[in-house]
C-alpha cells in the first residue's frame, strides 16, 4: 500500500551494473511515441542545454527480453546496455498503457533509474484505484460511485449528490471519455452504450461552483513548481486545454499545494499533473497524471517547465547512484 512517505526499492531480480562515478554529462532517454510533440521536443531542448546527451526513444521499438541471467532490451535490433542510458523520463501515452509499462519495469530491472515507476504509473491511470488510495490518505474527492447494472443506476446517482453528475470512463485522458448527464434518462443511455462497448464507467458529483473550471499543479519532487486555472470555452464543461479551455497562471494556496504534494506522494510518483477542483471545502482532487503535457503551463506562466523537469530526473538519478556506492548506508 503506497503512502505519502516515499520510499524507493529495486524489484527483486535487478541487476544495476552502474556503480562507478559518471561525468557530468549525463544520457537522458525521453520514452515516447512521437519525438516532434510539444512536451519530448521540449525536454529534448532543455536537456541539451543543461547540457546533457538526450535520445528519444519509440516505446513500441523497444522489444523486451526476460531470462533469469539479464533484462535486457533490444532497440530497432541493436543491444540498449544499462551504461548507455543515465535516467529515462517516460511519456507513457494512454493508448499504450500496457506496453509502456512493461518496458519501463524492465528498465528498472536493468537497474536504469527512472523517473515515474511503473507501478506509480499503473496506479494513477486506474482513476477508480487512483482515487481509492486518495481516500485511503485521507486526501478529499469528489464522491464517485462505480456500478454495473441499470437497476443500480438511481440509487448511484443519488449517492454521487443527483443530477446533473459526471460519468467517466475508468482509463481516459485530455477529456476524452467524460461526460455530463442531466437526466437519468440520459445516465442510463450512456452506460447503456459505454457497457455494451465493454467500458467500465464512474458516475462523480459534479462541483457546482468549480463547473467548468479547474486547477492543473505540476509536482516535481517534493513541491508545485508551477499552476494554472483552466476555463472551459462556451458551451462545454471540460476545462482540458485539447478540449479548448483557457488557462491563466495562479499562485496556489498553501492549502491547495501540500493537497497537490500529498497526492503524488500517495501515487508514489516523482513528477505528477494533479488536477484539481476549488470547492466550497477546499480542494477535491480529480486525478493524478503520470505524464503531464506542460504545453499549456509553460504558455500560461511563462517558465521553463522542461528544464524543472530534467534538472529534477538529474537529481534522481544521481541521488539513485549514491545509494548504490559501496559503502552507502540505506
């Protein structure tokens, strides 16, 4: 069970050959599908101009071999060896969920560091799971119900606070798979549909007085390093900057960052987007995003959120080095 304490062990297994002191130029490898998106091609920048050696590298060309003696992965056929990669930043895009996990455990297992585990990242994509470790923590959500019959559909609704509620698919992202349902007639078509399509569903409150709004917060170790309130455009309620929100820089109250902190901590994530709801009661957490696009944040408040974000995976992996120097007391 993860908790706000943070804590980092190697799977059993590992093999991390990397022991000698490195230079100071380190091989920083981004994990993603697409090198020319907003965010890769900005941690590529910041990265050279920290003046490390960065590679992108495709997530799907990473083919994995697991035998007792060696992890190893192979890249479009050639040998990846663990001395030639300092620290992986995975991008693990949604539709890849599966696959991008393995690869990034089996990185870990070559005694890679990396920054986001795999098991943190399977974590905060279950939004059902997500929000039920939340709550264990004692961290405030909206209520969320999850339920598979339609005779069970009204006394879901009623305990999620009556309509107007939001219906959620368990795995989406940027919006995509959230849903606001005025009626029960239109609660029971959409789980109609969405059942019948093999997707399991939440029903949550809606917040009236956060409709349409939001507050993104990107956690980088152990502090909100910036934040931005997102507004959804006329006529829709998801603020999502890919659904045509607009977003505008804020300075987060204390309340509202330790809530930001505290949740990447529980999801035992490095660098989190955690997305938020101002409330009557203070701030409901909605999710815990595992690989933050920053295209917005960086717009709305005008930092350099890519060099935080490698300068942070720097840290990391030097920190993970000198926890395996001979000699080092754990």
């Amino acid at each position: 069970m993860p908790g706000p304490t943070r804590k980092t062990t190697r799977q059993p297994g590992a093999r991390a050959k990397r022991r000698t002191p490195r230079t100071k130029r380190l091989r920083v490898v981004v994990l993603s599908r697409n090198r020319k998106l907003y965010s890769t091609r900005r941690l590529v920048e910041a990265a050279k101009a920290l003046g490390h050696a960065p590679r992108v590298l495709d997530t799907l060309r990473c083919n994995m071999v697991v035998a007792r003696e060696q992890a190893r992965i192979l890249y479009r056929g050639e040998e990846l060896s663990a001395d030639d990669v300092h620290v992986v930043i995975p991008r693990i895009g949604a539709s890849i969920t599966g696959y991008g996990l393995a690869v990034v455990n089996q990185l870990d297992l070559m005694g890679v560091p990396v920054l986001n585990a795999a098991v943190p990242i399977a974590r905060s994509r279950d939004k059902l799971r997500a929000l039920q470790l939340l709550a264990r923590f004692g961290i405030d959500i909206p209520r969320t119900v999850m339920c598979r019959y339609r005779d069970e559909v009204e006394g879901a609704v009623s305990m999620v606070g009556g309509l107007p509620c939001i219906i959620k698919l368990i795995q989406g992202t940027q919006g995509v798979g959230v849903m606001i349902a005025n009626t029960e007639a239109e609660v029971s078509g959409m789980l109609d549909t969405l059942w019948t399509l093999g997707q399991e569903i939440l029903l949550q409150e809606l917040v009236a007085e956060s409709r349409g709004k939001d507050v993104r917060a990107l956690v980088v170790g152990d502090r909100v390093v910036a934040a931005m309130r997102r507004t959804a455009r006329a006529g829709e309620f998801r603020s999502n900057i890919h659904r045509g929100g607009v977003a505008e820089a804020v300075n987060l109250e204390r309340e509202y960052a330790e809530a930001a902190v505290k949740a990447a901590r529980v999801m035992g994530l490095e660098v989190a987007g955690v997305d938020m709801l101002e409330a009557r009661t203070g701030p409901k957490i909605m999710e815990v995003n595992s690989s933050p696009g920053f295209e917005g944040l960086e717009a709305a408040t005008g930092l350099d959120i890519a060099k935080l974000y490698v300068q942070h995976a720097v840290e990391f992996a030097d920190a993970r080095l000198a926890r395996a120097a001979p000699g080092h007391l754990v």
